[in-house]
C-alpha cells in the first residue's frame, strides 16, 4: 500500500506538468506547435476529427483524411509524446481507482492531527487527481492530438493502436470534468469528508487576522523571556507550518468532489465557507489556477441552489476584506521575522529549541507572498487595487532568504540539539508509552512489534487501517509522540527537504510579470533598495520546479532568472548619482557572498565588477559633441571617489576595479566590444578639431600652446582652445595614458602618410621641372621660366600645412605626457617618445614612412623624391605671399602656414634616416633654395604678388629655429638677417596698423 502511494505521488506531479506542458504549446506558443497543424491543407481535417472523434472511419473518409497520408510519419514524430502523456493519464487514473478503493476496502481511518503523514498523502493524491483532470480539460486540441495519431498510425501499422478505444472514451467522459469527476468519489465521499473534516482543528486557528497574531504575539521569541529555553512543541507539530494554499485547496477542490456532504454536515459548511472567504483564486500546478467562485457557482447551480448564497456572501466578502486582510499579514510578518532574525544571530543556539518558529515564519510568509502573486496576475475589480501590490516585498523575501541562510549556517547546532532530545527525552517516553499499550492488547504480532520499535512512516499507515490490532484513533498519545519524534528526527538528516516544503518560491518563475513589477516597484523605495537583493536570491529556488519527466520546461526558466538578476544590476548602475540609494543597494549585495541559479553560480561582488562601468565621454556622434577632458576626467575622479565609499557596506576590490576600467579605456575597444574613450577622443580630434585647422577654421597658436577659432561668421560650435589648452591636453594624456597616446599617434601618422603619399605623387608629375629647379635654383631667369611650368605648388604647400597642423597637435599631446607621466629618461628613442619626452627624430614618423617604402621602388629613387620634395616645398613658398591668410599675426599665421616649420623638420628628418642619409646637409640645401627663392621674390615690384612677403620670409627663421639640425648661423649665410628683422618689423607695423 505505501509503494503505491510512492509510485503514484511521483506520477501525478509528473502528469500534471505533461498536461500543463501539452496545453501551452498547442494554444499559446506558435513556435512549439506542430507545423503540420497550421498547415491550412489540414483545416478541413482537424474539423473532421472533432466531428466524428473517437469513432474516425479511415475507409469512408479517405478523401478527408488524405492529407494525413501524405505527412503520417511526421505526424506520428510530432504528436508522439501528447499521445503518450494522454496514456499516461489513463493508466495514472488506473492506479488512483486502485489506491482509493484498497484504502476503503481497509477502512483507513484520516485525520490530520493523529496520523499526519498518511491523511497529508492522502489528501494530496485526490487533489493532485483533480488538477490533473482539470488540466486535460483545458487542452483544446486534444481530441485533435488523440485522433490525428491514431490515424497517422492506423495508416501505419493497418491497425488502431490498442489503447485508443479507451482512451478516446476518457477524453469523452471528462468533457465537464467535475461532473465526471464527483461520480467517481461518490463512492469514497466518508474518507475523503473524514480527512477534510479533520482540518476543523488546523485550518480556522490558523486563518486568523494580523491583529490577532500580533496579540498572540506570534513567532516571537521575547514575548515569554523565561520560556525562551524551553522547546517549541504542541500536538500537531507538522500542522504549524502545513502551507494555508494546500489546506485551502484541498478544502476548496475536496468539497467540490464529495458535494453531498456540505448539504448533510454543518462542519463542511464552516469550512468550506471560510476557505472561500480566504481568497479569489487557488492553484492547480505552477500558474494554472481557478476561480473558486466561479466553478464552484457554475457547478453547483443545478444542484444546491441554498449555496449559490452562500458563494455570492463569500465571494463579496472575500473582494472588499481580502486584500486588506493579507497586506496586514504581510506587515506583521515583516516585523516578526526581522526580529527572529536578530535574536537568532545573535544566539544561534536558539535555533535547537526553536527551530519550529522558523519553519512557522518561513511557510507563513510564503503562504502570503504566493497569495500576492496569484491575486496579483488576476486583480479583481475593487475599490482598493493597492491593496494587491506591495512596494515592501523585497524586505520580506529577504528576510525569508536570511532565515534559510541562518538555518544551512547553524545546521550543525539543530543536529546536535535533536540527537540529544531523541535519546535522552523522545527514546524514553516512547519506550514507556510503547510498554503501556503492549499491556493493554491481548495479542501483538511480531511484524507490529517490529514497525513500534523502528518507529517509521509506515508505522502510521499500518496502524490506521480499520482492522489494526493497535488502532492509532484509540491512542491519541501515541500518535502526539509519534508527531513530535517524527519532526525531531526530521531536524537531525531532512532540514533541507523541510525548507523545500515551507520555503520554496520557484513558482514565481512562472509569474514573470508579476515578480518583474514588485522588483520594479520595491526599487522606486528607497528603503526596500537594501533588500533587493532577494530577488535573484529568490531565483535559486526555480530549479526546484524541474521534473526529470518534463524535461522542457528548464529551458523556459532559466530565462527568467537571469533577466532578474541583469535587472537588479542595471538599477545598481542607474542610480549612481544618489549616495542613499548607492548605499541601500551595497547592503542588498552584501547578504550572501554566492549563491546558484540552474548551476550557474553567482557571485555578486564579481559580477558587479563586471558589470560597472564609468560613464566615459559623452560623446554624441550626430552633432559630434564630446565632453572636455577636463571635466570628463574630474567626473571620474568624482565617480571614484563615492566608489570607494562602497567598500564600507560591502567588500569588492575598488582599487582593481579602477585600474580594470581605465586600461579598458586606454585600448581601441573595451572587453565588450566597445568604442572606449581613446577611441572617441581620437575620432573626435581628428575629425572635428583638426580638420577644421586643416581648412584654416582654426588655427595653432605656438604662444599658447592651443589652437584658437578665427573670429569667422560660421562660428564653429565649439572653441578650440576650450579642448587643446595645457590642461585639456594633460587631462587627456592622464585619461588615455601612453597606449591610448600611442594609438592616438598611429591615427595621426596615417595620416601623414596618406599626405605624403599625396605629395610624392605631385613630385613624380613634375620630376624632370624638380630636377632642373634644383640644378638651376641661383639662376633668377632660369628659375622665373621653370617656375612657369611647375604646376599644384598651392596643394603640396597646402598637404605640407596639414602635416605641420598634425604634428604641432601630436607634440602638443606628447608634452602633456611628459608633464603628467612620472617617469625616469630614457636612452632609447621609441620608449622615450612613448613616456612624451621630445626626440629629435620623431620614431613612430620613422616608422610610419618606412612603411610606405614599396617593393617596387628602390633606396636611391626614395632618396631622390625626398631630395626634390624638399626642393618642391623650398619653390612653392612664393606662392603664399598672395594668400591673404597668410599675413603674420599674434604669433602665428592666419592659415597655419606657421606649421610649415614642423613639417619640413619632422618629415625630412624622418625621410632621411629611413634613408641612411645625412639629414644637416640636405636641410641646409632647403634652407640655400628657399633663401634664394625668397630673395629673388624680394625683387619682384608687384605689390599683390609680395603683399604679405615678410610674413613668408618669417617662416625660414622658424624651419631653422625649430630644427635640430640647422643654426642661425647656417641662415645667415643663405638668408641675411637685416631682412628678417625688417621682416618682423613690418608685420608688427602692420599689425598695430591694423588694430589701430
């Protein structure tokens, strides 16, 4: 009898998941419904079938049913396993019609203060049998799943499978699956109203209102100071903790089966009515409920037309008081558990007297938490909907959370307290109790002598039968010892199977919605954002739900829990700019340092490592605004800051948090992927403020180491100076450090390249002119000729300006570097230049021109297009004076021809020593040719030619004062100085002129 009870409990949680799994996805979810059914060639025989099932003839409605032919074998694979779980249910049926009439042949006898275990089982087994035929109900289709695999595999196999007769009859006899279901406990009506009755002493001292728990001072363990010692035990140790929603349902669905009773026995009356009070909704497995009120209406209208009143009074009563009544409960149990929880922690040895309170809290808190959810998904149409939301559910789960924690931390303390009761108290009285009732019976078989000694389950079981030499009902303090040894063994090896029974929430997975919202609305309370961690905690129960004979189902709810666990970080991150909240959320992560959601295990400190990140640039790619580096960096030293506070509430590594986030952001890209600051910062400056100093926008200022905006109509949108000052370019090196200086650089030498590449495009189109001007440069007339020949003189001056303009900007952010890096000279040139310090052969400008060298081209042409790029520049000077942007003012040229002198030295130094060349005595050449270009320019009486030529002549003084390799001395005997005193002399006049 008790392996059979074994064998069907497992079967009817896994039939009714089959079913519920079955009904989803051939209603709700197209992805997981078979194709061949929203075929439209098969609209016409889905119509048949539900027309003719089960009685389908294949002979006479051939032409019906061809389309099944055609797709038989996907048929028989897709619809397989709904048949199968179908069958499942027959013979699961079977085997309860076996189980209920062996228990009334033996005349079992149910109560669930005498014989808890077996009236529990018992219950639970007709209930569980309810909900699964309530489920097949539901399945739409399923006349359609049953007959279109028989068909299919009539097609087969030329015959009907053997179970369809039978089964087709089933699915027949439970369409109004009550009426079926309450002929076939017409039979068991004195069992099952028996076990149902027995809750009268349970189930009304247990649904009582928040102020008379708070009264009774329930659960607390300070009320009674000198009790606090003593061990918490009654009669009935298991009912304090027996979940209200299963006696609610058994009460509820039970009556339902053996209605007669609540015509004939008063008692029933009371306790159904007060069920039907306690709420609109109860469940039949994970989010499939009813409405009690409307089955229990419809079924009972043509039956007992007395109770229709007594509905209506209950429902009513249950929509204006329920609400209210369990968000009271709610508010106690916040109240009552965190003060549980400070004494427990406080002495944990408590937990071996008092355990029962705990286990009491526990189920009692899940009790409302699960009735929320479930009026939650279903609010009816009230006065008062905010009595079914609750923005302090996270403080309550997480107290829940803690209990379970202070239990599996003191496991050892509830060990040792009841191995000691067991023998030193339970042993005793048993032994007694057992030699008092051995006197009193005449006979006492062996094989019952042996089940009192080993005192199991069973025990109970086989002394309940109506025939046992010791009938439990006869000795009630047999039973009450029983129960109590019972729950004391349990504390010694099943505490983890007890919080599986009075703690699980894993069916909050299933009301994604809903556990969404109360972790949205528990987060907009400041004070619940301590708490909030118990929502991914909670989500270590899901796996609880998975069933080894559903295995899809897991699948589905893995989803969940990780979104939850996302969303809850998120917040975290959404919230930085509010120190209380900061700290509220720092409490919630410090409440466990890992927990395990479908194996994956979750640290929170390392996945909040993770998941931080520091709001870098700000950087709006549409209108091309960025933050300066400036402000930028004194908001992360801000964001850093109030990040450390963080170490006070929980423990994370701040410091490598820091360092992991900035390195991240001295790289192209971050470890998601990302742009990072470097990256924006580069694209930015080249795209905006170098660009536009390209096209004579802006221009560099040499005094003040920036670039400024000309006073121009098309005002730019940002000032210049604002993002290329000594501090927004030492923020900048501080922010993106030596890597992101280094790639910085590399995007600035490309390009340069793609100019020189320009440029020597230009020299090969007007080599053999070069060639000649070099030869002939003293020549004045020779030169006046050629020169008349020599095409694209403004675009190789124009590409020189850009690479000049680039190379001002990289020294500018190289000497930030310096200023901000603390570190030692060094002797070589790539690590010197990496740390900022100045070279006088820039080595990334090396590199990036040997790159460019070709296999094609050999050392001596390189060499030679230099050499003429030199002469090419020297030649093309003139040109300038007739640029009315190129007067010399406040230190600089208006189209940044000024930067003419970088370029000619970082360029030609870089070419020549790619080269092996001697660098001085081909500068010294340029400096001879453009001294005597100039000087013959000098000769020249137009005034709109040489207009602004001291303001070109200046630029020799700057290539040589710049240079490295060239002295004033060298000028001096190409170029007098007279000429560039008088030279500066002019364009301060004309300067003061100007602003005069």
């Amino acid at each position: 009898f008790s392996r059979s009870y074994v064998k069907s409990e497992d079967q009817k949680v896994a039939q009714t998941l089959r079913l519920r799994s079955c009904s989803r996805p051939t209603c709700t979810d197209p992805k997981r419904r078979p194709s061949f059914l929203a075929d439209k060639s098969m609209e016409g025989v889905v119509k048949y079938i539900n027309r003719k099932f089960p009685n389908i003839d294949l002979r006479g409605s051939s032409q019906q049913l061809s389309n099944i032919q055609k797709q038989k074998s996907a048929v028989l694979e897709g619809l397989s396993s709904y048949y199968e779980s179908f069958i499942d249910v027959m013979e699961f049926r079977d085997h309860v019609y076996d189980l209920l009439n062996t228990i009334d042949a033996c005349q079992c006898f149910f109560n669930i203060t005498v014989n808890f275990d077996f009236t529990k089982n018992y219950l639970d087994l007709i209930i569980t049998y309810a909900s699964v035929i309530l489920m097949l109900s539901r399945i739409d289709d399923k006349k359609v799943l049953v007959g279109m695999y028989n068909c299919a595999y009539e097609l087969s196999n030329g015959s009907s499978d053997p179970s369809y007769p039978r089964l087709g009859q089933m699915i027949l006899e439970y369409e109004h699956p009550l009426k079926k279901l309450t002929e076939e406990f017409g039979p068991h009506t004195k069992s099952v109203t028996e076990a149902l009755l027995s809750l009268h002493s349970v189930y009304p001292r247990r649904n009582l209102p928040a102020e008379q728990w708070r009264n009774a001072q329930l659960l607390s363990l300070l009320s009674v100071p000198a009790t606090m010692l003593n061990p918490a035990m009654c009669d009935t140790m298991a009912c304090e903790y027996l979940s209200m929603e299963v006696m609610e349902r058994w009460i509820i669905l039970g009556f339902l089966l053996c209605h007669t009773s609540l015509n004939i026995n008063a008692a029933s009356q009371d306790l159904w009515k007060m069920a039907l009070r306690s709420g609109l909704y109860v469940t039949l497995i994970r989010d499939e409920v009813i409405n009690i009120h409307k089955e229990c209406d419809s079924f009972l209208l043509c039956r007992y037309s007395k109770r229709l009143a007594d509905i209506k009074e209950c429902k009513e009563h249950t929509i204006v008081n329920c609400g209210a009544t369990h968000r009271e409960k709610r508010h106690f149990l916040r109240h009552a558990l965190k003060e549980l929880i400070k004494v427990l922690e406080d002495e944990p040895a408590l937990l071996g007297p008092k355990v029962l309170f705990v286990f009491m809290a526990l189920s009692f808190s899940r009790d409302e938490v699960l009735w929320l959810v479930r009026h939650a998904e279903n609010i009816p149409k009230t006065k008062t909907p905010e009595d079914f939301a609750d923005v302090h559910m996270a403080e309550l789960l997480f107290y829940m959370e803690r209990l379970q924690a202070l239990l599996g931390r003191y496991n050892y303390v509830i060990q040792r307290y009841h191995l000691q009761y067991l023998s030193q108290f339970d042993a005793l009285i048993l032994n007694d109790t057992i030699q008092v009732y051995l006197f009193s019976i005449y006979v006492c078989p062996e094989e019952e002598s042996v089940l009192m000694t080993s005192f199991v389950s069973a025990l109970s079981a086989y002394t309940s039968v109506g025939k046992a030499t010791l009938p439990l009902k006869e000795y009630p303090d047999l039973a009450k010892i029983m129960n109590m040894t019972q729950f004391h063994t349990k504390m010694m090896d099943n505490v983890d199977e007890l919080l599986n029974e009075t703690a699980d929430l894993s069916s909050l997975c299933f009301y994604t919605r809903v556990f969404e919202k109360m972790f949205s609305q528990s987060s907009e309370e400041v004070s619940m954002q301590r708490y909030l961690m118990a929502f991914p905690m909670v989500c270590t129960h899901f796996s609880q739900n998975t069933h080894q004979m559903c295995p899809e189902e897991v699948s589905n709810e893995q989803p969940c829990a990780s979104d939850d666990i996302k969303t809850l970080f998120s917040l975290f991150l959404s919230m930085d700019k509010m120190h209380l909240t900061l700290t509220e959320l720092c409490t919630s992560y410090s409440m466990c340092s890992e927990f395990t959601v479908f194996k994956h295990i979750f640290v929170p400190s390392e996945f909040l490592l993770t998941q931080i990140f520091i709001r870098m640039a700000h950087y709006n790619q549409t209108t091309q605004e960025i933050a300066r580096p400036s402000e930028l960096l004194a908001g992360i030293q801000t964001y850093v800051t109030s990040l450390y506070t963080l170490t006070r509430y929980i423990n994370v590594d701040i410091t490598r948090l820091v360092k992991n986030v900035l390195l991240q952001q001295t790289q192209p890209l971050d470890s998601h992927g990302a742009p990072t600051i470097t990256t924006l910062y580069t694209n930015w400056y080249l795209e905006s403020l170098l660009r536009q100093a390209s096209s004579a926008f802006i221009a560099h200022c040499p005094t003040m180491h920036c670039f400024v905006n000309h006073n121009v109509e098309n005002e730019q949108n940002f000032k210049a100076d604002e993002y290329s000052d000594i501090c927004e370019m030492r923020a900048l090196a501080e922010l993106i450090g030596p890597y992101g200086l280094k790639f910085l650089g590399e995007n600035l030498m490309w390009h340069i390249t793609s100019q020189v590449s320009e440029l020597k495009k230009l020299v090969f189109e007007n080599m053999d002119v070069l060639v000649q001007m070099k030869a002939n440069f003293d020549k004045p007339e020779t030169m006046q000729n050629l020169q008349k020949r020599l095409t694209g003189c403004e675009n190789v001056l124009k590409r020189m300006t850009i690479i000049g303009v680039i190379l001002s900007f990289r020294t500018m952010a190289q000497g930030a570097l310096e200023e901000v890096a603390n570190y030692v000279a060094l002797s070589v040139y790539e690590l010197a230049s990496a740390t900022g310090l100045p070279c006088d052969i820039d080595p990334a400008l090396v590199s990036a021109i040997s790159n460019m060298r070709s296999d094609n081209s050999s050392n001596e042409d390189e060499y030679k297009t230099t050499c003429l790029l030199l002469v090419y520049i020297a030649v093309s000077l003139p040109t300038l004076s007739v640029d009315p942007n190129s007067f010399y003012s406040r230190e600089r040229h208006q189209n940044n021809i000024h930067c003419l002198a970088a370029a000619v030295n970082h360029l030609s130094a870089a070419m020549f020593t790619v080269q092996n060349k001697n660098i001085e005595q081909h500068l010294k050449e340029f400096l001879q040719v453009a001294s005597s270009i100039l000087l013959q320019l000098g000769q020249n009486m137009d005034k709109t030619e040489v207009k602004n030529r001291d303001s070109v002549c200046l630029l020799l003084d700057m290539i040589v004062d710049e240079s490295p390799f060239l002295s004033q001395d060298m000028l001096e005997d190409c170029f007098p100085y007279v000429l560039l005193r008088n030279a500066y002399r002019e364009v301060h006049r004309a300067f003061i002129y100007t602003m005069g």
